[in-house]
C-alpha cells in the first residue's frame, strides 16, 4: 500500500522526534524515499506461525537502495494491534 501525503508527513514527524539517524547505515549518504506498506509474515523454527505480519513502513536510499523498515502500527500510520 502506498503511503498518502499525509502519512509521509507523519512518518517523517515521528522519525524526527524520536532523533532518528538520518544517515543510511549503508553509504552514509542521507538521501531516502518513501516506499510503500508491507508486511512480512512471521516465521518461528522455519515454518510460518499463527500470528498476524508486521506491517512495516519502508524507507529506500535513493543512492544504494538499502531498504529501511519501521512498524507502522506504533508509528500510528495504520490502526491495528501492537505487535509484541
């Protein structure tokens, strides 16, 4: 799902208050954009579990293409239940 205007301007507020490094951890560059929601299932001892995916808000360095995710639930970018 992509992300509306809004919700990049909620993720971008929430990164900056929490100080979040703006450095990608691969180049050292700062140069990101705003991919879409994901969700990756959760795995346990190789086979998928029970419980609900993570739906994750991706950030993507426009130089390396390293791939940045955050859980966009606590970040408030869609409703759902916490994971954990």
């Amino acid at each position: 799902m992509p992300l509306s205007d809004s919700q990049k301007e909620k993720f971008g507020d929430w990164l900056h208050s929490k100080n979040s490094d703006p450095k990608c951890p691969s180049c050292g560059r700062n140069e990101w954009s705003f991919g879409d929601i994901i969700a990756a299932p959760i795995y346990t001892k190789g086979t998928a579990a029970s419980a609900d995916p993570v739906p994750m808000a991706q950030l993507i360095c426009k130089h390396c293409a390293f791939v940045r995710l955050h859980a966009a639930i606590p970040i408030g970018l869609i409703e759902g239940k916490e994971p954990g």
